[in-house]
C-alpha cells in the first residue's frame, strides 16, 4: 500500500492547534516524569510542533532538545519564553541525526504520530537508554462516545472513505496496536485515556480554525475544487451545529491515550 500524503504543517496556523492541545503536553511530561524524574534528565521532543512539550519538560529541569521537521514550525517555537533552553533541531523524525543512546526520555504530544512508525519507533529505541521513557499522546478513533467525530466524520460524508494506506495517525488510538509496536523493544507500557474539550465561539469560528488554522484540515480545503470545498464546508458546519449550545458556543469532546512505556 502507498503511504498517507505529507500534510505541509506550515499551511494555516499550527500554533492554534498547538495552544489547544498544550494541556495534553503537560500530561505527556506529568506522566513520564512518574515513569523516571526528569531533572536533570536528557530529553527529546520528537515531532515537536512549536514546542509545549519540550517547554513543558524544561520546566520540569530536564535538558531538552526538540526535533521538527518543519523549520517553519522551530522557528515559532524559539520566540516562547524559556525556548532558549532548548537545543531546536530541524529533522525527520525517523532520522533524526542525534547520538545513540543519547537520552533518558523521549516525549511527543500529537507528533510521532503522523510519522511512519515502524521507523519512528526503531529511531526512538536507538535514541533512548536503557531504562529511560518514552512517552506520547495519541487521538483515539470516533468521538467521544464513539459515534460522530466533527473534524472528520464530514469528510467520510463529502468525500468518501480516505484511500487505503500503510499507516494512519488514528492507528495509534487503538491499545493493541500500541502494545504491538512497542512489544520489541520496550517493557511496561501504560495507556491512559481522557478527552479534550473543543470549544469555540460559534460555528462561524470552527469553521474558520478549519479552513484557515489546522493545517490538516487546511491542506485539504486547498487541494479541492470549489464545488468539493463548499461541500466539506456546508458538512463542517452541519456537524458543528450539532454541538451548539443556547449561548451559540459549540463544544465537543475528543477522546486520547496518553502512553508510557521503558525502554529495555
């Protein structure tokens, strides 16, 4: 099977995203650092994004290097406070240059998962120690309650099943393909799950972090012709409006896993 098309993360406004999800960040660094202290540990940010990870990890002392392959995304990154202590490195994350045995942690908050991963998880074995962590979040399947998900069961109603591929990122939201990914090279996996609460203003405002800030979601409107877009478009606020509330907000919950495991 082919592999997905690369999302070009510098289309739209990553940092939107990012800003949403940095809670899941936090959790990421909160539950390695129960796996193995990260003072003074050395730590790499894998599929970094504009950095709350790394930043995360540098408040909790760790010494950090974080990897993107998007120069655009690290450039970002280096303008927030304490980014300075941060060794930024523009890579692949399957390759990511950096020395063998080289860290005590690797963490990731939504990243390696868009990366090819039986690559990404041979590159963060050679990365890490023996006995040092590893830890990631990852999007589950569906939506909260397993039905409806509206940044993409639209897309399935516009456009049709997506073509099969290799790997997908919601792949990583399924426990044992987890478990089995990791079997080989690493021991005492936990997975936790939460949800993320998604709120905007109104239905205007979702559709407008679609088209013009989620580089997925961005990608895609500017890879189709106008009919499709107005299509996706009309889908998209369709499913929005299903989550409105009497103040015009909408709101939803998306379900992850937040796993930890050690390297062996």
């Amino acid at each position: 099977m082919p592999q997905p098309k690369p999302t070009n993360w510098a289309a739209g406004r990553y940092e939107a995203v990012a800003e949403r999800i940095a809670a899941i960040a936090d959790q990421v660094v909160a539950a390695a650092g129960r796996r193995r202290p990260l003072a003074g540990a050395d730590l790499v940010d894998l599929a970094c994004g504009t950095g709350s990870a790394a930043l995360a990890a540098v408040a909790a002392d760790a010494h950090v290097t974080g990897v993107d392959i998007t120069p655009e995304l690290i450039d970002i990154a280096k303008t927030r406070p304490g980014a300075d202590r941060v060794a930024w490195v523009a890579a692949d994350a399957t390759r990511t240059g950096l020395p063998d045995g080289g860290f005590d942690a690797a963490v990731s908050n939504m990243g390696i998962i868009f990366v090819e991963p039986t690559g990404l998880v041979a590159e963060v074995a050679r990365l890490l120690r023996p006995g040092a962590v590893f830890g990631f979040s990852s999007w589950t399947r569906g939506g909260a309650d397993g039905g409806e998900n509206p940044f993409f069961t639209p897309v399935v109603e516009v456009l049709g099943p997506p073509p099969a591929t290799d790997y997908t990122h919601d792949q990583w939201g399924d426990r044992d393909i987890v478990a089995h990914r990791l079997a080989a090279d690493f021991d005492g996996v936990v997975i936790e799950s939460s949800e993320l609460t998604w709120s905007f203003a109104s239905v205007a405002a979702a559709l407008e972090f679609l088209e013009f800030e989620s580089p997925a979601h961005v990608n895609l409107f500017q890879g189709l012709g106008e009919p499709d877009r107005d299509r996706l478009r009309a889908g998209f606020e369709a499913a929005m409006g299903r989550h409105v509330d009497s103040a015009g907000t909408v709101s939803f919950a998306s379900p992850y896993l937040v796993t930890t495991a050690v390297r062996r």
